[in-house]
C-alpha cells in the first residue's frame, strides 16, 4: 500500500462563533508513503467541522472530526493511489 494512516488526533477545537451547535477545529493525522523501498512520514493539519443538534461529550466531539478528517484523507489517498 503506498499510503498508509499511521496515526491521527484532534489538536485543536471549539464552537464556532456564529453558528449554533457547530464544531469546528484541526485533525493532525500522519499518512505513511511507501516508494520503492523507502518509507517517508506526512504530517497533515487537516481543519474539519462537525454539526450537532444538541449537546455532545468531548469523546463525540473528537469522534465526529476524526471522522470528517478520515473521510477526506480517504478522498485523498484514492487520488494519489
């Protein structure tokens, strides 16, 4: 697999200013490129957003943006794969 999803992690979060029930923050996720023998390490700051109609624990909170990261490292590794 040239590609591979070594670790990820919220760094940042908070309500956003204007809209009610939305999360917004940063994902740090690190993809792992394998080329030709080598391996090199990614680290990407991805900013992602979470809607919530009531309130959630900190726990759902960083599940729905590692989520949101996920889903957009995937659209990436299938454009670079």
């Amino acid at each position: 697999m040239p590609h591979e999803l070594i670790d990820i992690a919220v760094t940042e979060k908070h309500d956003h200013p204007h809209l009610k029930g939305r999360v917004t923050g940063k994902v740090r996720v690190i993809l792992r490129e394998s080329l030709d023998g080598h391996e090199t390490d990614h680290e990407l700051f991805i900013p992602v957003w979470a809607q919530f109609a009531e309130s959630k624990s900190e726990g759902d909170v960083d599940m729905a943006l590692m989520l949101k990261a996920a889903a957009i490292v995937t659209r990436l590794k299938a454009n670079l794969g």
